[in-house]
C-alpha cells in the first residue's frame, strides 16, 4: 500500500472545492471514505485541517495578506490554497511543530511543480510563525462588522444583516456557534424505556463519547467525539436516529394527533417524517416525499433501521400538482428548500455560496411550492412551514405572505412546545439561533386551514 501524504491529500480536497463542485461535508467525508484505511489519527487530520481550513478562510487571507507581498486573490491556486492550509495549522494547531509545517509545505510545492515558489512559500510561513502573536486585527470600536467578518470567518454583508436582525451581541453569538466543532444532535426513540435510555447512553460515554441531554426534550441528546454514528451501539437497531433538536420541536409544534394523515412534501433525509410516524403510535400514515430517487432513498434507509410501518416514501416534486394528495393531510410538513443560513455549523462553505441575489430567488421556490400543496391540507388541517435558515424575508415575511395569500389562521404552538418559547411561540412562529437556543439555526410557523374554503389570494 502506497504511503499516503495527509497534507497532499488535503491540499487536493481544497482544489477541488475551489472549483465548486459540491459541499465539503460531502466531498470530505467520500475523502474518508477513501482513505478509510488510514489509521484514526490520519483521518483526523485530513478531516480537522481540511474543514478547519475551509471554514477560517476569510481569516486566513486576511492574514497572509498582512504578510505576502502577492495578494491572496493573485496567488497561484495551489499555492493560495497550500498556505491557506498551513496558516490554519501554524494558528489554531499548535501542537504542531512550525518547522514541520513549514518544510512540508515546501516539499509540497515543488513535488507539484513550484520549485521556484518554494521560497516564497518558506518566507510567508516562517514570517507569519513569528509574528501570529502580535497580528493586527481589524479595531471593534472603529468598525465592528469587520472585526467579526475576519475573526469568524463571515462574508461581511452577512454580518451586517446578522447584526442588523439580531443585533450585534447575538449576531457574535452565532457566529461563534458557527465555528464550534463535532457537536451532533441524535433523537432517542421515544419508546425506549428510562434505563434502556440510560444504557444507551452509558454504553456510548465507555466508548469515549462525550454525551448530555438536551434541556428542551426528554429524548434529545448532544453528543461529541463519535467517531462514526453508524458503528455506535443502538444504531443498527434503529433505537435512535441524527436529527437536530430544532428539526424534533418542529414535529412536537405540529400537534399530531393518534389516526391523523401526515403529509411531508419536503421530506428527505427523513427525521421530520419518521419522528411523526412515531408520534401516531402506529395509527394513521405518514407520505413522505421528496423531489429524487436519490432523496426517497435517504428516507427509505432511515425507514428500515426504524421498522416503522405507518409510512409510505414516494418520488415527488412539491411543486408539481399531485390530484391523489388534494385535501389529503390531517397535518401538512412543508419544510421548504432555503438558503441554509441556520447550518453554516454543518455547511460552512454556504457563507461563501449564497448571495442577496440567491437569497432572492430561494425566496420565489418557496412560494411556489406553498402555492401548490396548500391544497393538500384537509379544511381543519394544519401546515407547518419551517426553513434551516435565519434570514427573516425566507422566514416571518414569508410566514405572513401564506396567512394573507390563503386565508390560513395563525395557530399557538405555546401549549406544544417548551415554556421557554411560551411567548415567541403563542403568536404561531418561532425562530432559533445558534448559540442562543442550543440548536441549528431554524424558523417555524404554524397555520390552521379553515374549515370553509377561501379564495387564494
């Protein structure tokens, strides 16, 4: 077997994504997957520097222009992205030797054809591991968005619109929680008794997981330091699944009730549609759909851990009429397609993607898709509208356009969820943030159909 150079191998991951050729979770974790077998501490590395290097770009640029002579955005590719990984480990890696940093670098440069950039390289590392402690970072009183736009790696009108909407106080709030690292939400099933609960988690504390319930719900748990969820014990067996515990209050805000239909229209990778099947006890159905083969089929692998029978999973696309779903849903979850403003925690190359052009268009699928299954929910029925996202105009402006739109009534979500949310929640919408509630990020609203139709406005 080939000897594997780590640092090369995270050197190709940012090359690729440069190119945009899809999220960094993903391509990371088929990296892994590759090199599955690497031993544990390889793996970590390549996971920790290439994600570490991705999400602390804005920082890292900011820096090696105080100290390269070329600017970052005219550096050679390889070469912008080779030291970009280096200052990640010479700043937030210092276990590390700098020397070693350094010479690995610049082999790296002229194993890929920069022997004349080796140099360059050296002095620009070398410069910066001796000046890291006395680096000048943007004044917070001269001007506050950019000092939170370098210190946490945030494009800055996206600051400006944080700050703007929450605040500055909540806005660095969540932006530190954006950064926080390996903190995963799963959801107990319901069914487990007390202690078959509390040998669950036993058994992953003795493997080395760090575990803590969640405050909201009594079968919520965070959990750290999991070195793969599939190989902890309990999952083969379907007594839990990854959900967030924003997505979890979003089933428990819906209100469902024993015998009810309910319709996800959105539904992949699933928790939404599964934590629902598990809330009828068996009674009533749950149709989940989503828009590919290749999303039903998230939801149909989840489906066969759980051995939940009350759930059918069909390919279709929410804005395509479907006359067989026309009044159809006692409960209707549309958690519609969004900028993923919430989960930059997860996805931390959405900050960079999205733009006030993207945000717009997003903004003009999400009507249409209400547009079309709103006609899906029995008079009587409800709709629960929810986003991954904390960007108001996707959120509670949109929140208000359904209930003019469609006649739909605001419903209290107070009585269904924790007190904590008792005041936000009784006006029928709730917003979470990062770093404030303990979850995702996300937004939910609940509407009543009337049981006499109304005109679409």
């Amino acid at each position: 077997m080939a000897n594997i150079n780590v640092r090369e191998v995270v050197l190709d991951i940012l090359l690729e994504l440069s190119g945009k050729s899809e999220y960094s979770n993903v391509l990371i974790a088929g990296v892994l997957d590759k090199y599955d077998y690497l031993d544990a501490r390889q793996k970590a590395f390549i996971k920790r520097v290439g994600e570490g290097t991705i999400e602390r770009r804005i920082q890292l640029d900011y820096v090696l222009d105080q100290y390269s002579k070329t600017p970052v955005i005219k550096m050679k590719p390889l070469i912008r992205e080779l030291l970009r990984m280096s200052v990640y480990q010479l700043l937030f890696m210092r276990h590390i030797p700098d020397s070693a940093v350094c010479n690995e670098a610049v082999k790296l440069a002229k194993k890929r054809g920069f022997q004349s950039l080796q140099g360059f390289v050296n002095g620009v590392l070398r410069n910066i591991a001796r000046g890291r402690e006395t680096i000048v970072w943007p004044d917070a009183d001269r001007d506050p968005a950019a000092r939170l736009s370098v210190l946490y790696s945030m494009p800055r009108w996206l600051v400006e619109m944080f700050s703007k909407n929450y605040g500055t106080e909540n806005c660095e709030k969540i932006l530190a929680a954006f950064l926080e690292r390996g903190m995963v939400s799963v959801r107990l099933d319901e069914m487990l008794s007390g202690q078959e609960q509390e040998t669950l988690l036993a058994a992953w504390e003795a493997s080395g997981v760090q575990v803590k319930r969640h405050p909201y719900l009594p079968y919520a748990v965070t959990m750290r330091g999991a070195d793969g969820i599939r190989s902890l014990k309990g999952y083969q067996e379907g007594k839990f699944v990854v959900q967030d515990v924003s997505s979890m209050l979003a089933v428990e805000a819906a209100g469902i009730s024993l015998g009810d239909t309910v319709l996800d229209v959105c539904a992949a990778p699933g928790g939404k549609a599964l934590h629902a099947a598990l809330k009828l006890q068996g009674t009533g159905q749950v149709i989940a759909c989503d828009v590919s083969q290749y999303k039903t089929g998230k939801i149909e692998e989840n489906l066969a851990r759980l051995h939940l029978r009350n759930v059918s999973v069909r390919v279709q696309d929410a804005r395509r009429r479907e006359p067989s779903l026309v009044g159809a849903a006692d409960v209707l979850l549309a958690d519609v397609p969004c900028s993923g403003l919430g989960v930059i925690g997860h996805k931390q190359d959405i900050k960079y993607r999205v733009t006030r052009e993207s945000l717009e268009q997003i903004q003009v699928l999400q009507k249409e898709i209400i547009t079309n299954v709103v006609d899906y929910i029995k008079p009587g029925g409800i709709l629960l509208y929810s986003t991954c996202t904390i960007n108001p105009a996707e959120n509670e402006e949109m929140a208000v356009w359904i209930s003019s739109a469609f006649g739909l009534e605001s419903v209290s979500m107070a009585e269904n969820l924790p007190s904590v949310f008792e005041k936000e929640a009784g006006r029928g919408m709730l917003q979470l943030l990062p770093g404030i509630h303990g979850t995702d990020g996300f937004f939910m609203a609940k509407f009543r159909k009337p049981e006499r139709r109304t005109e679409k406005g």
